[in-house]
C-alpha cells in the first residue's frame, strides 16, 4: 500500500531535479489519561527528472521538533555537606522533543556549515545567546541539558535508522515518549549529497491533549480554585478508601 502511494505521488508532483516526497503514518497525536506514548512512521520518495548521478549515495535526513521554550539550567554544588544551586543559565530557546535520524552517521551525512545554516544536530537546535560573566563553561550547561533530556527520550539521535532503498524510496520511524508538550511538532526532511543539502521539505504533527485530559487541563488553567477544591476532595476520598480497606482487612 505504501509503495503504492509512494509511486502515486512520484508521478503526480512537480519534477524538479532531485526532490523530496513525504508521507507520515499520522499527522496527529491525541494525549489521553492512558497516553503512553506514540510511533511516528515516515516513509518518502525521491523524484528526479534525470537518472542517479554519479558520485556519492545520496543521503537522507528526518528531524522533528516539538514546541520551543527557553529553559533554566542550574548546576548544584557540595557547600557544607548540602548541595545547592550555584549557577544557572537561561536557555533562550529548547525544543520540548528532538528528534534526528539519518541514513548514516551524521557527521559523514552533513557538513558543519550545512549544519550551522539549518539547525539539524541536536547542538544546533538549541539556542543560548548568551551566559552570564561569571560563567565561563556556558557550554557545559548546554551539554547537560542534552545529556538529561536524552536520558529520558525527549533527544534522540538515530543515525543509520533511515533505511534508503535504490537511493529512491526511504523510511524510518521515531518513538514520540508519554511526556509530550502539546504543539506543532515541525518535520522537516533532508537530502544531502557530499554533506550538501540539495532538498528539503517541511511539514507537521499535531500533539493535543483530548478528552479527560483536555478537560482538566482547561479547568486546571481557567478555575484554579474548582480544580484545587476537586484534587482535595479526590485526595480525602482516596486517603478515607485506603484507611477503611486497610480497616476491614484487620477485621
């Protein structure tokens, strides 16, 4: 069925001379009280006007990004047997979730000035303009912010994952984790060949809360004071179940 699809549109764009064609398994994500997480499947064609040239494979790139945000970064010192904070940095602008895959290692993928132009690596997709002046290892933060988000599947780097067949069809998936911010997730496909983009294409995912999920979401940021109230009687009323099963197994 995918093939398929694929040729459909192959014949039926604009032919440019290597160009990209995407499909996605979904182009939603609904967040639910049961919401685990999602896979994500994205499969592609490359058009051409002319045959394959000569030189080296062609190379394929799949990001997607969540939401931006600028986070604060803290690093926590041993003062006196009590850690505590001792510096912070505010990073101006992070992507909630990131994503990369490529059909081989990135760095034989894509050059650094290519790189540097559309903000692929996971580096790259972070923005910090500046740190304050006494900090003089700014980058130390960045790299833990990456380390502790790629701990917990928010950044992911999967190179050699976007299997290319012919260098004409590709395809690759990418697991979206439970913690999702709700957003345009931004898709964007490369084509690189010698480190070179020579094609991209962008598109994204809708990540919504529905539902239950939607439903508390709201109220918690329209009516404080009925969700505090509710999460308190649902606390009393969980604490009082506990205490009279507990009650009835001594009896």
């Amino acid at each position: 069925m995918i093939r398929i699809l694929l040729a459909f549109i192959f014949l039926t764009a604009p032919l440019h001379a290597e160009e990209v064609v995407l499909g996605l398994s979904k182009d939603r994500v609904d967040i639910t009280t049961s919401f685990n997480g999602s896979e994500i499947l994205l499969f592609g064609a490359i058009k051409r006007e002319e045959a394959i040239p000569d030189g080296p494979p062609i190379g394929v790139i799949v990001t997607i990004s969540g939401p931006l945000q600028p986070v604060t970064v803290r690093r926590k010192s041993n003062r006196f047997g009590i850690w505590v904070n001792t510096a912070a940095i505010e990073v101006d602008s992070a992507p909630a979730f990131y994503a990369v895959a490529s059909s081989a290692p990135l760095n034989e993928t894509l050059n650094d000035v290519e790189d540097l132009r559309h903000h692929i690596s996971i580096p790259r997709a972070i923005r910090s303009v500046g740190a304050p002046d006494t900090i003089t290892d700014a980058e130390s933060f960045t790299e833990a912010l990456i380390r502790i988000r790629t701990a917990s599947g928010q950044y992911q780097l999967l190179e050699n994952q976007v299997a290319v067949d012919s260098q004409t069809l590709f395809r690759t998936s990418v697991q979206l984790p439970s913690a999702l911010v709700e957003g345009d997730y931004t898709t964007r496909i490369f084509l690189t060949r010698d480190g070179k983009v020579i094609s991209q294409l962008e598109t994204s995912i809708d990540v919504d809360k529905v539902g239950l999920e939607r439903w508390l979401f709201d109220l918690s940021r329209e009516n404080a004071v009925l969700y505090g109230l509710m999460s308190l009687a649902i606390a009393i009323f969980a604490g009082w179940s506990a205490s009279a099963v507990f009650s009835l197994i001594r009896q």
